[in-house]
C-alpha cells in the first residue's frame, strides 16, 4: 500500500488492526509504525513509503526497526532495505 504521510489517521486502518490508534505515539511507537507499514509495503510503493519513514525517523531508526522487528516484513522488501542501506537483513520468515 501507498502511504503519504505518517499521519495516523490517514493511514490504512489494516496496519493497527489490533491496536487503538488513539493510543499510539508517532514519535514513541516509532517501531511499531515502521515495522507495519513496511509490512504493508510492495516493490512498487517502497520507495514512496521509505522515503516517507526516513523523513520522520531516519535511517538508522528504520534499521534497527527492520532488523528487530518480529513483524512479517516480506522477503522482498526486506532485501530492498538491505540493498538501499547496504546491510544484512535476514528474512522474517524463519522461526
């Protein structure tokens, strides 16, 4: 999905679908809002949705986040982020 902005309210209810909006902190819950929309996100949107997550957190932010999370971000995008960012990120789909 396309996002445009890091605005909560205009992002696709789906990406929170067991969380209250409400109670989510763009700059506290950074995690989870990266994790869930790279979650979301395809090879066509990615560098739409990257550049959007890099404005707000920055790169090293959004490493952290991609190599901790335990979200399922898809192989695909896992290996865009390790090339943009010339790092090792392993799958999220090993157990």
């Amino acid at each position: 999905m396309k996002i445009s902005s890091l605005d909560l309210n205009n992002l696709p209810s789906v990406f929170f679908w067991d969380i209250d909006i409400n109670l989510i902190s763009v700059e506290e819950d950074y995690g989870v809002i990266i994790s869930r929309v790279l979650m979301f996100t395809n090879e066509e949107y990615f560098e739409n949705n990257i550049s959007i997550l890099e404005d707000s957190y920055g790169k090293a932010k959004i490493i952290n986040v991609i190599k901790n999370t335990k979200e399922r971000i898809s192989d695909d995008i896992c290996t865009l982020a390790a090339i943009k960012y010339n790092t090792v990120i392993n799958s999220k789909f090993h157990l």
